[in-house]
C-alpha cells in the first residue's frame, strides 16, 4: 500500500507526520471489494454447510443401506443362536434323563439284592413255621395211631388170654 501511495504522489508518513489518507474513492473501492468479500465468504459458508447436510445425509443413507445389508445377517445370527440353545437345552435334558437312570440303577441294584435276600429269608422262615407247623400236626397224629394201636393191640392180646 506504501508503494501505490507513493506512486500516487503521496508522502509516506513519517515520524511526527500526519497519517496517509486515501481518497475517497479508493476507500469505496475497498468497502465494496469487502463487502463483496464478505457475501462471497457467506456463500461460501453455505456452500459449506449444505454440503456438511448432503455428507451427513449421504452417511446416513450409508449407514442405512449397510443397516439393511446387516439385517439379515443378525437374523440369521439371532436364529441359529436360538437354533444352538434349543440344541444345548435337548442335550442337558438328554443327560439328565441318562443320569437320572443311572442313578437309579446303580441304588436299585443293592436294593434289589437286598430283596431277593428278604425273599429267601422270609421264604426260609415261612417254610420254617410250616415245618413246625406241620410236625405238631405229625406228632398228634402219631401219638393218637400209637395210642390206637396200642389200645387195639391189648385188646388183641386181652381176648386172646379170656378166649
């Protein structure tokens, strides 16, 4: 600016001298240039702005188009995740019924034996009591055919003295 004030015929201000003023007209320039400045800076910035808009409209498109793209791969996820812990629950059933009749048999065994010992033992003893039983019944009846026969056979001897 020094240069074009000088070119002009203009003294460049020096110590202890007046400042440089330009011409009104060259200030108007200016202004307008600023102004001009100023609504290119604006359109600018609007520029700016609608394109930030349009980035974040075409991410969002984006991000919805790749929303769309990953649906049915969590579908798919989601279903053989359910399918897994269907399959999981089945066989923890499965092992617990196996378990279960494993248990089972291995405390019905000695159960099992201990009753077929009962058996024999109650089977003994009822075959016991029926021995006893049935040897009283014997004895009765053995002692009553020797008394019988002991009363006929005196008789038999008693009619063979008085005969």
């Amino acid at each position: 600016k020094r240069t074009e004030a000088t070119a002009k015929g203009q003294r460049s201000s020096g110590k202890g001298q007046k400042p440089l003023q330009k011409d009104k007209g060259q200030v108007q320039k200016d202004k307008d240039q600023v102004q001009r400045d100023q609504g290119q800076v604006q359109r600018d910035m609007g520029q700016v702005q609608k394109d930030k808009w349009q980035m974040q409209s075409d991410r969002n498109q984006r991000q919805g188009e790749i929303a769309i793209q990953r649906a049915p791969v969590a579908i798919q996820a989601a279903f053989r995740g359910m399918k897994v812990r269907r399959e999981i629950r089945n066989k923890q059933k499965a092992a617990m019924v196996i378990q279960a009749a494993f248990r089972r048999h291995r405390v019905y065994r000695p159960y099992r034996a201990m009753r077929l010992a009962a058996i024999i033992v109650q089977t003994h003893y009822r075959a016991h009591l029926q021995m006893e039983s049935d040897r009283k019944t014997y004895m009765k009846v053995h002692s009553s055919v020797v008394l019988i026969q002991a009363a006929y056979r005196g008789m038999v001897v008693r009619k063979q003295l008085w005969c």
